[in-house]
C-alpha cells in the first residue's frame, strides 16, 4: 500500500520538479560548472592520495560526482522540503490517506533518481575531457552500493536538517551553513592531499562527507574501497532518520 | 432542528464533543466545550479570533490532540483514530496551498490517488467551477480559484464530513457569493459541513444551525434567526413624526436622523395600538418600520458578556 501510494506520488515530484527550471538548472549546472572551473584552475598539478599521485582533474570527477549527489540528497530536499512544510502543503498532505512513509519515500528516491542522473553525466564529462575511468564490473558493483548508501544517508540527514530551518525564508541560508563548510573541511573543493592539518582530518574523519567522497573516490580514480566508509556514511544516515522521525514536523513553526 | 438523545452509537451524530479541553502553557484555549452537530447539517462556529474555535477544529480534524474531553467524529475518537478517519473527512484549512507546478487537474488527480474510492476529478472541476482551468498552473490561479481548488481537494476523497476553516477570508463579494453556493451544493450531496467564519452574513446564508464560541466555550446555539433569543427579544418600531405628539404611553425615543423608536416586547400589540392611534388621530407613520437585532448585534453582546465574564 505504502508502495504503490508512494509510486503514484513520485510521478507528481518529478513533473514539479522539472517545472521549476531555476531550481532544476543549478542542480544539474552547478556540479559541472565547478568541475571545469576547478579544473581550469586547479587542475595542471597532481595531488597525493596515500601512496599514489592523480591528475588533480581526474581527483575533480570524483569530487564533483559526491558534491552532485550532496547536493540532490541533501541541499535540494531541505530547502524543498522546508518550502512545502511552510507553505502548509504538508499539512494538507499529512490530513490525507497518504502515509507519511510514502511521502517520504517518493522524496527520497527521486532525490537517488537526480542523483543517479547527475554522477552519470559528470562521469560521462569527466571521461570524455579528464581521463576519468568509468567504473565497471566489482568495480561498478560496488560503487552502485554506494551511490545508493550514500543517496538514502544524505536524504535522511536533509529531512533532518529541516529540523533547523524556522522558515523557509531562511532555508538556503541555514542549509548552506551546515553543509558549505564540511564540503571545503573533507576536499570536495580543495583536495586535502597529505599534509591537511590534524583538526581539519579529524573532522574529516567524523563526518560523512569526506567517506563518501573516497567510496567514489575508489570507483573513478581506482584507489582502494573501504567498506568502513560505507559504514560510517550509513551510520550518519541511521541517526538522522531516527532525528528526523522523532522531531520532523509536518506542520510550520509558527 | 430536534436532536435525539445521545448515546456513543448514535449514527445520526456527526460530532459529539463534550467537556473538551486544550491549554497552550498557561494560556486556556478551550475550557470546557459542548458540541454536537448531525449528520446532513451545516454548522457554523462563530468566535472572535483567539476564541479557541480553530483549536477546537483542529482537534476534530485530529491535527491537535486534547487535555480532557470526549469527542467522537463520526463514531470514533479522532485522536486514537485519525487515520481511519483521514479517508473519511476533507479538510479546507485556514492557509491552504498545493504545489505551484502542477496544473489544476494534476492536483486533484494526485489527491485522488491517495483514496480508495474517489470522486470523478471532472466532477470536481464541475462542482467548484474550475473546468476552465484545468490545464492552468497553480501558481497562475486567483486567489478566489485557488480556494476553490481547496475545495475540491477536500472533496476528493468523498468525504462524510467536511471542516472548512473561514472558507472565504479574503474573498470579493462576487467570489464569495460563488463559494456559498459550492456549500450549499455540499449540503446537497449529503455531506455535513463545519464551517468558521468570522461573517455573520456568511453564517446567515449558509448555516443550518450557529454555535457562538468565546473564551474557549460555547455561549450560544441555535438557528441563525434564534440565536441569542433573537426572534423574541425586545424589537425596536420606528417611524418619522414629532415626538411630542406621540403619546407618553408608548415611551417614545427619538434619535440623531428624526427617527422616533418604541420599544416593543410584544411587537403585535405595541403596533396594533400603535396604528390606532396613527388612524385615529389621522397620524401618517412615515418610514414605518419593525427593527429585530441583527445576527451581528447578538453575537457582538454575548462575545462582550462571555469575556467581561471571564477577566
């Protein structure tokens, strides 16, 4: 029941979504914009991953793969969602059969739906201009789990997120806040190479951003796979849709 | 209307709530409510804003949960089972909105997925007077459309019972004219309709029956033209003419326009002797005319009693 409900609503985000082009146009521009501006920059050295050094453009790829799926997952759902609460669509919603599970659910997978679309276009950009493997095989296998691991934690940690957003006014600028900073503090910008400061690695390390990016990481550029960062990104995500089920309100804070 | 005795398997009751009581902190929102509407009847709750009347239908609606009270909504307690009760009943909340990127149509197509048997989306259309807009945008509506589409989104699911919270706020006249007849139309699908306003005209036209909340209480009940005794409290007759030449017997007013008023508690009498003596003394009673306090007058007295009674 949840399932099909879920299906039936999933048709109706993603024509919403499509028919707000500003909105639609930054998640799908912003990834490949930065890919060729760092690399334009940035992208004539190698940096230093462990033992072995990359094409700082190739190190780009995988980079820009993580920030896109960020960015569907995490940064567009809590603003969407933080829109729709304050606006009382999800008042109504919540005062109809549809079950709060397939809200959700429609949500979240067409925020993996985005996010599938976006790596693969980055990935098909980066292969063509920056020598960037696609992955196949284990390789492939492994990556999908993931893009999928890492897409329902990031979703999770955007309804939470929500939780901090008053309005929706101050949605993009909450939002940004929590995120902008963890993607420069785990080398989604700026490779943290080798040599980073201990405290910028240690909250590295804490947070799910920079394990996610080296998952996709071992997938574009062919550095070894972790199934601990795997586990650390869905752990994040656990706690998140534990906050969100506790705390999330369907109502405005008003 | 005559309500039958009550007892918890009374299927003609819509909603029966009794002893309802709800607090925000230290402020008292409902302090002890008595309801009961039947089914088929379109009830209107009156209040001054803070009256506690959109607590009381949220609680209905199973959006708030309560303190102390019972309330069922068509047989069961909405606050234990509200999601039987979310097919059963469409809400027109205060503030209202749907996505602005579907059109009209797709809307209420997605509402209707939510439910297991829904009404046509053509009949909707219809019924609310949106078949033109069927392909329009959301966001493209008027304000007036936009609150029809609510409308029709709380009919979607072929609701029983229908709470609509101050449907017309913000309404032109025009506008407003054409969603009371989409309420009476509801009435006569057989729906019951709960309904706020703050207009007392609104009230008047629709309401089978008016409840007067103030200070978390209901102060008053009856029929739009009882309420508050209207129909046999103390009528005002007025008339142009001197005043000193109307008899001191009659008690006569006189006010700011050259109006002369008596007033009449038995009004058929006060006339009759009245009119003889006008005949009598060949007296013509200019602007003859029997006044009745309006609805509003009612309402404006008992909101001032409930409050001067409670601080």
């Amino acid at each position: 029941m949840t399932l099909t409900l879920a299906f039936g609503q999933l048709r109706y985000v993603n024509k919403a979504f499509w028919r707000n082009p500003p909105a639609a146009f930054f998640t799908f521009a912003f990834p490949l914009m930065f890919l060729v501006i760092f690399t334009s920059l940035l992208g004539h050295g190698t940096v230093d991953l462990g033992t072995r050094s990359i094409n700082v453009s190739t190190y780009y790829v995988a980079s820009m793969g993580a920030f896109s799926l960020i960015s569907a997952c995490f940064t567009n759902l809590a603003l969407s969602i933080s829109f729709q609460r304050d606006t009382d669509i999800l008042k109504r919603l919540d005062a109809t059969p549809l079950t709060r599970a397939a809200y959700f659910t429609s949500r979240v997978v067409h925020a993996l739906f985005i996010s599938i679309l976006l790596v693969a276009i980055t990935a098909a950009f980066g292969a063509a201009f920056y020598h960037a493997s696609i992955p196949g095989g284990v390789t492939l296998l492994r990556f999908v789990i993931v893009l999928l691991v890492g897409g329902a934690s990031f979703s999770a940690l955007g309804v939470a997120a929500t939780i901090a957003v008053p309005n929706a006014n101050a949605g993009p600028a909450v939002i940004n806040a929590l995120i902008l900073p963890l993607l420069f503090l785990s080398g989604i910008f700026i490779p943290l190479g080798n040599h980073a400061p201990a405290w910028i690695m240690w909250v590295a390390r804490i947070f799910p951003v920079r394990h996610f990016a080296l998952g996709m990481q071992s997938a574009f550029v062919g550095t070894s796979f972790h199934w601990s960062d795997v586990l650390v990104v869905a752990l994040w995500g656990l706690g998140a849709l534990l906050v969100a089920a506790r705390y999330f309100r369907f109502e405005p804070r008003r | 209307m005559h309500l039958p005795a009550t007892s918890v398997e009374d299927i003609d009751l819509a909603i029966r709530v009794s002893g309802l009581e709800k607090s925000y902190g230290a402020v008292r929102a409902v302090r002890g409510l008595d309801l009961e509407v039947s089914r088929g009847e379109i009830f209107a709750i009156l209040g001054p804003n803070g009256a506690g009347k959109t607590t009381t239908i949220e609680i209905l609606e199973g959006y708030r949960t309560r303190d102390r009270g019972e309330v069922s909504v068509l047989g069961v307690d909405p606050g234990t089972h509200r999601r039987d009760l979310k097919a059963r009943i469409g809400i027109v909340p205060q503030s209202a909105s749907s996505d602005p990127f579907l059109t009209v149509e797709e809307t209420l197509q997605m509402y209707a997925g939510y439910y297991r048997t829904p009404r046509s989306v053509d009949e909707l259309l219809r019924l609310v007077g949106l078949e033109e807009k069927r392909s329009s945008r959301v966001q493209r509506l008027s304000g007036g459309q936009q609150r029809r589409l609510d409308v029709a989104i709380a009919l979607v699911g072929d609701p029983e019972l229908l709470f609509l919270d101050e449907p017309t706020t913000g309404f032109d006249p025009s506008a407003r004219h054409e969603a009371w007849s989409v309420v009476r139309s509801l009435a006569q699908l057989g729906k019951t309709v709960i309904l706020t306003t703050h207009y007392m005209d609104e009230a008047q036209h629709l309401a089978d029956r008016v409840a007067v909340v103030a200070a978390g209480r209901v102060v008053a009940l009856g029929t739009p033209d009882t309420l508050g005794a209207r129909d046999v409290s103390m009528a005002d007759i007025r008339f142009r003419h001197d005043i000193t030449a109307v008899p001191s017997s009659f008690e006569p007013a006189s006010d700011d326009s050259g109006y002369v008023h008596v007033r009449a508690t038995d009004v058929t009498r006060t006339l009759y002797e009245l009119t003889r003596w006008a005949l009598e003394h060949d007296v013509e009673l200019e602007g003859l005319q029997v006044l009745r306090p309006t609805l509003e007058d009612v309402y404006l007295r008992l909101v001032a009693d409930a409050e001067g009674a409670t601080t």
